[in-house]
C-alpha cells in the first residue's frame, strides 16, 4: 500500500490503471485505497512542481527563525496557528535548537517580505525575536532539483 | 615533412591470429552501426542501469582520488574490499569464503570470466552453456582455447537448462558448465531444484561449474540461489560476480571471482601477468558500495520491479507473448506470431518506429524468434516505446512481408 503512495509523490498523475500494473494490483483495489486516502487526508492535495524562474516570475521566500513564549496547555501550537495563517506563510515548523519555529514565507519582492515580518510576525505579544534569512537560489525542493542541466544521455544505445 | 608513402604492406596473410579471425563479430556491433543512423531512438537495447551510481559511492570514487589513492593495489585487491566482499557473500547467500585466499577482486566481471576459463580450459576441452546466453560467453571460451557446447533452452521451460539436456551434452571432454542466472537476455531465475539437478550432474561427472552471478540482486519476488551454496558446490564452483548491476556501477569496472584457493591461485596468476590489479578508485568505491548501499540496491530493484510489471504486461497485451522474467532486467518476448525472424523485427522497428530492441540471435541461434527489451529506462519511455511497438505490429498484420 505504501508504494501506491511512492508512485503518487514521484508522479501526481499516474493512473490506477498505470498504479495497478506496477504494483500488481487490481485496479478496483488501488482505486479504492486512493478514494480513501483522499478521504481521509493522507493524500492532501495533489500539485505541479512549477519552476517559476523559467517565467521570470520566481517569488522572494525567506527563512523566519522565531523565538516565542510557549502558551500553557497548548505549548507552541496555539502561537504557531496564529502565524501560519498568514497568507505570506509558505511553511511552517517547530524545531529544536537554538530557535523556536521556522517558518518560510514568500511575498512578491523584499518589501513584502519585510513588511509582513516588521509589521504582523514580530509586533505578536509571543514572538520574542525573528531572523530572516533571504533565499538567495534554490537548488533542490521537496526532492526535486532546480536548474537541472539539460539531460545527457550517457548510455549507449546498444550495449550487451 | 609529410610521408606520403603507403603504409608498407606484407606479404603475410596470418598476421591475425586464426582463432581471433575467425571469432564471428558480435550480433550486437552491427545493429550498433545501423542504430547511429537513425536519429531520437527510443532504445530498449542497453544492456545496463540507467541509474548513475548513487552519490555515496561516487562520492567515495572521487574522495580516494583526492586522496591520492593512485597506485596499484595488491594483486587480489584490497584487503578491506577482499574482507567486505567475504562478509557480503556469507550475510546474504550463506557462503564462506577466506577473504585472504578464495576471493580475487577483478576488472568488471568480464575479466573474472575470462581469466576463469582460461585458467581450466585444456586446448579442446568443452564447456556446456546454455543458449540463449550473454554474447561473450561462446566467444570468451573460443579464445581461451576451448569448444563451446550450446544447449537450447526455450520458454517452455522457462528459459532454465534442463539437466537432462546438458547430460546429453556431456562427453569425455567435458570440463565445465557455464550459467548465468538471472539471466541475460531472457530473465530467467533458477530455482533451488533446477539449481540442484545441475549441481547433481556436476558431482556424478566431476565437472565445474563457472556460476556468473553478476544479476543476484535483480530478483522479484523470488530468491536468487547461490551455485556455490549448494550442498558440495563450493569446491567445484566458480563464482563470478561484480558491481556493475546491482550498485549501477558498469563504467568502473569492478568485479570479483570467488573459489577455492587452488583456483583462486590459478586465476590470479593470469591476473598479475595481465591486469595487475583492478583499478584502485573503483575499489575504494566498492567498499563503500558494500558497507552503505543496501538501501540504495533496494530503491533500485523496487525501481526495476515497478517497469518490470508494466513491460511485461505491456507486451503480452500488444500480441507478443512473454514468458515472466523474474530476475536482471530484460524481457524477452517472443516475435514468431509477426512472422519476421528476430533480426528482421528489429530492423524494421527500428526504421519505422525509431525503437531499439535486440534481435534475440545476437544471443546465439537459440535465440531466433525472440527479441530482448530492457526494462532499465524511464517508466514514460517504456510506454512510449510500447505504444510505437502496439502501432508496428498491427502495421505488419495489415500488411504481412
């Protein structure tokens, strides 16, 4: 069951029929454990990968290190709803380590993004302070590699 | 100043040695030269990963240069690697060898394939092989001096030797059976009880057996078996094995022999006359291929498994019937209901739909009749070379040759 699920988050479009074939299942089978998985929320979504420097429209993202003041009950959950709702907010999670949450936030150009932290993140009553770390480029994303080099194909043809 | 003189020729018309003349090329060379003409081939006619080799071991290549690992290694290999590889076998097929006397690391497993049947081939003497078979093996026994003796085997019997066929075969110059199981090109797995009638035969004529192994890890859903793990087949077997398929590590050219020490001593005399040792880099890759790669081997075989399913399935629906391959990564369907013969099929699908496959006679006259796809490509490109296949051949129904 697991590896229905591989093939879905290498390949949001393959098909039952492709799924059932590659994990020999019947495809009523998949299809049904798919259905459930859109229920249920193991599958959340499904989405293109979409490589907006090709466009000249790549969006700025910066990495927000928050400290906050963890809420009694409630720990960092509370505080961390608050921020994620943010619209600006890309990703968001707690972390160890020196800092408390690390948040990614995406905004159409650096004044965004500075106004979002200056003006919403840091005037919160439980961030203590933020970081912002500009991405300068992005390499590799949820697995995927940017800027690939055009595919070489170094095999030969026919070999025995 | 230019020399603008002919070359001098000479009278002499054995200036080739007659062995290596009259060696046929292999099947493979010409249909090589027929595909460069032909542009944005999809080909299912490679005979290796399309994997690179997973980063850590690459990785472990390039540090040990940095590292000015650049000499010659001990003849048999590195101790580290010798030791590692002696652990591998024994962790995943129950065998043991002494690391220091029954294993030889080789240039790919080409090499521990020549150097064993030149080290126990007599002039004249016979080894048996199965046929279909891996392109070099005929050819590799002709050069070391000895007669290849073909033994058919067919989808009937799964492409597995049947003993009774190679008893057949035996004479007083027998002296080896040759095998490769997982097969290349049909697939094939030997099971336990096939594997022991062959060892049983190899007892009651006191023959070798040279076992080349090189496809273990590509199995699905069955167990690979291990020649020498067979009762009494450790002293009469020789294993050959090596990197290139199971870590995707074909261009570094790295293998292993592993026997008995009298072999063992026989085969490394030839290697430290020949190669001196197998290149230091890819040794120092091996090692961490053995130590860190397992979850890498098994990406990969879940990989394969995936496009294994959706190949064979593919062309049993498209009309060519396909016997399952339960190990390397080759399907070898049959053409015979197209009417064309192997060679034929190939050409033509490949000029008029720009897919490579290779006629399955490159693989010997029992081969005729079949075609050998390999699955080690892109999942979108076996299904667009299968749509083009599934047009070809209601194309040659229409209008039959």
């Amino acid at each position: 069951m697991k590896e229905i699920f591989e093939i879905l988050e290498q390949n949001a479009r393959a098909t039952p029929e492709q799924i059932s074939t590659m994990v020999d299942k019947p495809v009523s089978k998949v299809e049904k454990i798919i259905k459930q998985a859109e229920k249920d929320g193991t599958i959340l979504k499904y989405k293109a990968i979409i490589n907006w420097s090709k466009l000249d429209k790549e969006d700025i993202q910066a990495l927000i290190e928050v400290r906050v003041t963890p809420q009694r009950d409630v720990g960092f959950d509370a505080i961390a709803e608050h921020i994620y709702q943010f619209p600006e907010v890309y990703s968001a999670y707690v972390v160890s380590g020196t800092y408390d949450l690390a948040i990614l936030v995406k905004g159409k150009n650096m004044h965004e993004i500075s106004s979002f932290v200056t003006e919403k993140l840091a005037p919160l009553e439980r961030v203590q302070s933020t970081v912002t770390h500009f991405l300068l480029k992005r390499y590799k994303e949820n697995g995927e590699i940017f800027h690939l080099p055009k595919e070489i194909n170094r095999r030969l043809p026919i070999t025995p | 100043m230019l020399n603008t003189k002919p070359a001098p020729t000479t009278a002499r018309d054995n200036l080739i040695s007659q062995k290596v003349d009259t060696l046929p090329p292999s099947g493979i060379r010409k249909f090589f030269d027929l595909l460069s003409s032909v542009e944005d081939v999809i080909s299912l006619g490679i005979g290796e990963p399309d994997f690179v080799t997973p980063w850590h071991i690459r990785e472990a290549g390039t540090y040990s240069l940095e590292k000015g690992y650049t000499m010659y290694t001990s003849n048999s290999g590195m101790p580290e690697l010798r030791r590692e590889l002696a652990h591998y076998l024994e962790l995943h097929y129950g065998v043991n060898y002494h690391p220091e006397h029954e294993i030889l690391v080789t240039t790919g497993s080409s090499e521990a394939l020549d150097l064993a049947l030149r080290a126990i081939i007599n002039p004249g003497d016979e080894v048996i092989i199965p046929n279909p078979c891996y392109v070099a093996y005929p050819a590799d026994i002709i050069l070391a001096g000895g007669m290849p003796i073909l033994v058919p085997t067919n989808e009937e019997n799964n492409f597995i030797v049947r003993a009774t066929d190679i008893e057949a075969r035996i004479t007083k110059r027998t002296k080896a059976i040759l095998i490769g199981y997982p097969a290349n090109p049909t697939g094939a797995v030997m099971s336990k009880k096939e594997a022991g009638a062959i060892a049983g035969l190899a007892k009651k004529y006191d023959l070798l057996v040279i076992s080349d192994e090189l496809y273990a890890r590509l199995v699905y859903g069955v167990e690979h078996i291990c020649f020498p793990s067979l009762p009494g087949m450790k002293e009469r077997t020789i294993l050959i094995s090596g990197f290139s398929k199971s870590h995707a590590m074909t261009g570094w050219r790295i293998g292993y022999v592993a026997a008995e020490r009298r072999f063992i001593q026989a085969l490394a005399k030839i290697h430290q006359y020949t190669m001196l040792s197998a290149p230091t880099m890819a040794q120092m890759a091996a090692i961490e291929a053995l130590r860190n790669g397992e979850s890498e081997v098994e990406k990969m075989v879940q990989e394969y498994n995936r496009r294994r399913r959706l190949m064979v399935k593919r062309l049993n629906e498209i009309g060519l019937p396909c016997f399952e391959p339960k190990g390397a990564f080759y399907a070898f369907p049959s053409i015979k209901a197209t009417g064309m013969n192997s060679e034929e099929f190939a050409e033509k699908l490949l000029l008029e739909e720009k897919v490579a496959v290779v006629p399955g006679t490159a693989f010997g006259p029992y081969g005729e009749g079949f075609v050998r796809c390999c699955y080690a490509t892109s999942l979108s490109s076996i299904e667009e070379a299968l749509r083009r296949m599934d047009r070809f051949i209601r194309k040659s129904r229409l209008n039959p040759a």
